[in-house]
C-alpha cells in the first residue's frame, strides 16, 4: 500500500488544508450553506426508493431499517431534540446530506459501498439530532434504478464522473463543516459539542473521500 | 470569574496536547517513511495548539499544569501500525478534550476550539483510513 496511500494521503492533507480554510471563510454566512443539493420535498407521488422523509412529512414506515447505521452514541450528552431550533437546522442539513449520498449511489452503484458507508455515518448524526427519525434504507446497487423519478437536482447530473461526484461530495461536507461551526453558536453546552463532533466527522469526511471512493 | 469547569477543561486540552507532541515524537519514529511528512506538519500543530490553548487559560486568569517530561503512550508502539493506532487514539483524546472545552465555553472561544476539534477528528481520519461518526463524543471526560 504504501506508495498509492501515500499519494492519497497528501492529497488528502491538501483537501484538509482545503477544508480549514473553507471553513474559516464559510463561518459567518452559516446555515445557509448548509443545504446544497436540498432533496425534493415529498410532493412527488412516486418518490425513488432511498429517498429521505421530507423535514414536514416525518415517514412512520414500519422501522425501515437503515443498513450498517452505526448504533446512535448512548452518551446521554449526544442526545438532542428536534423542539431545539438549532438541533432542527443542523438535522435539515444532515437530511440534505443523505439525500445527495443517495443520488450519488444511485449514479455510482460502483461506489455503492463505500459511499453507503460515509452515508451511514450521516443518518447515525441525524439519529442522535433526532432519536424518532425513521429514515429510508439506502438505494440497493443492483436495485432498478427507476427512470421515472424526477429531475435530480442541479449539483448531481447522473452522467457525472466519478472525480465529479467526489469533488461535489467533498465540497458538500466541508460546507457542512462550516455550518456546524454556526449552528454550534447558540445551542447549549452538550448539544454544541454534539454539533462540534459531527463537523469534526464532516472534515474528516471532507479530507478522506477521496481515499475512500479510490480504495478497492 | 471564569467557569471553573471551563478552566478544568482547558488545563486537560493542555495536557492533551502536550501528550499529543510526545506521542508525536515517539509514534512518528515508527511510522513508514510515507507517513513521516503528515506527522511532522500534525506535530507542529499540536505544538503550535498548546501555546494557543496557554494564550486561552492566561485570558481565563490561569495556568496550564508543567508540561511532564514523558507520557503514556496509548498503546504500545512497536511498528508502523501499532505506530498509526496509537497516533488514532491520541487524536481521538485530544478531540475529546475540545469538545469538553466547547461544552463549557462561550461563542468565539467555542468556534476556536471546534476548528481544533476538526482538525484532530482529520487527522484521527488520516491515521485510520476512515472517518467516525462521532469524533472526540465516547472519550469525553465532561467536566
């Protein structure tokens, strides 16, 4: 491994770089940033298979288990409630997260897994923003991916390169890194170190994609 | 006066990274020779953070506790990949530490020590060859 990691690794160490400095510049316009790639809310009638519960029609599907979601933190501290605005916000913008992971599998059944896993690491902060939340399993690779669903948003053309849509996915969670710094401003102390936390996978996210998405 | 649960989570962020710059130093010996030049720029920085970290505690009228002259190393560091695995938890306690200092602090210092979280949450990343969901949440002392 050691040339090839090597490699990566810098490249990594580049987009860390990357990261820092983006985040630093993206701390005062806050949350806006944080919702990119916003899901198409559940208008739609026939809503593809991994698509995530809009924020206002909270899915009651019969526990639609979510596949290697690592179990919710039982630190009583990582444990928050939607009533909490700043909990709301930041949960919005995991959905939104989720949702372009979705698109991103369903484009890439290729990366199936390794996307799935960073993906499973979102739904886990969405859990412990939101212990209720019920989301929809991921798109299954092998699954027909369905011709009929509407439009994907802008940011995730479904011809997109595999580089494309690991520098989106990149871009996406150095944002959301960012926007973690924001939210974390007004919540309370263990809800904000909560926040701190995911921001913190959120780089990590940011600066491993690559590696990951290019690993076997 | 300051929180004194601030102060208590500020002298830890020191020691953390005080143990960090020696984990460095042992660790980064053992460590393949393309890994050498990421521990060398993480070393400065936990470095360069524990004269920040002294800056915040003059700010709260206190001082970090001596730095000692050798730590516990996390596990024991005998190869390359013993050498990344204690590197990961050192990363992973330093995060922690952070996050006890963002629990207890207020808006612009909060924000400094999230950033701090972040990095080390990166290079924890860059040592394991993954990410965790929750960087620096399990290990909390939450003082």
């Amino acid at each position: 491994m050691p040339k090839e990691a090597s490699l990566t690794r810098r490249s990594a160490l580049q987009l860390l770089v990357l990261a820092a400095a983006s985040a630093t510049a993206g701390c005062r316009s806050g949350t806006q940033q944080a919702t990119p790639a916003a899901p198409a809310t559940g208008a739609t009638p026939s809503r593809p298979p991994g698509s995530v519960a809009a924020p206002s029609t909270r899915t009651t599907a019969p526990a639609a288990s979510t596949p290697a979601a690592p179990a919710t933190t039982t630190n009583a501290s990582a444990r928050a409630t939607l009533a909490d605005p700043t909990a709301q916000a930041a949960a919005t913008s995991e959905r939104a997260l989720v949702a372009a992971y979705d698109d991103a599998m369903r484009a890439h059944p290729d990366l199936a897994t390794a996307l799935g896993a960073v993906r499973a690491d979102h739904v886990a902060h969405l859990k412990a923003l939101n212990p209720d939340l019920v989301l929809s399993p991921a798109p299954v690779p092998s699954s027909t991916g369905s011709p009929t669903a509407p439009a994907s948003p802008p940011a995730s053309p479904p011809a997109a390169t595999v580089l494309a849509v690991v520098a989106m996915l990149t871009d996406l969670e150095t944002r959301a890194a960012a926007a973690r710094l924001g939210d974390m401003a007004t919540a309370t102390g263990s809800l904000a170190a909560l926040l701190a936390s995911i921001g913190g996978c959120e780089a990590a996210h940011a600066a491993t994609l690559v590696t990951a998405l290019a690993s076997p | 006066m300051t929180d004194p649960r601030l102060v208590r989570a500020l002298i830890a962020a020191a020691a953390a990274e005080n143990a960090a710059v020696y984990g460095y130093s042992v660790a980064g010996a053992r460590l393949a020779a393309s890994d050498k030049g990421v521990a060398r720029t993480a070393y400065d920085a936990h470095r360069a953070q524990t004269l920040v970290i002294t800056q915040w505690l003059a700010q709260a009228s206190a001082t970090p506790d001596p730095d000692a002259p050798v730590y516990q190393l996390p596990s024991p560091v005998t190869d390359a990949s013993s050498a990344r695995a204690a590197l990961v938890s050192i990363e992973e306690s330093t995060a922690a530490a952070y996050a006890d200092v963002i629990a207890a602090a207020d808006a612009p210092l909060r924000r400094d020590a999230a950033l701090a979280l972040q990095l080390a949450a990166v290079r924890a990343a860059i040592w394991r060859d993954r990410a965790v969901p929750f960087p620096g949440l399990a290990g909390r002392l939450g003082l």
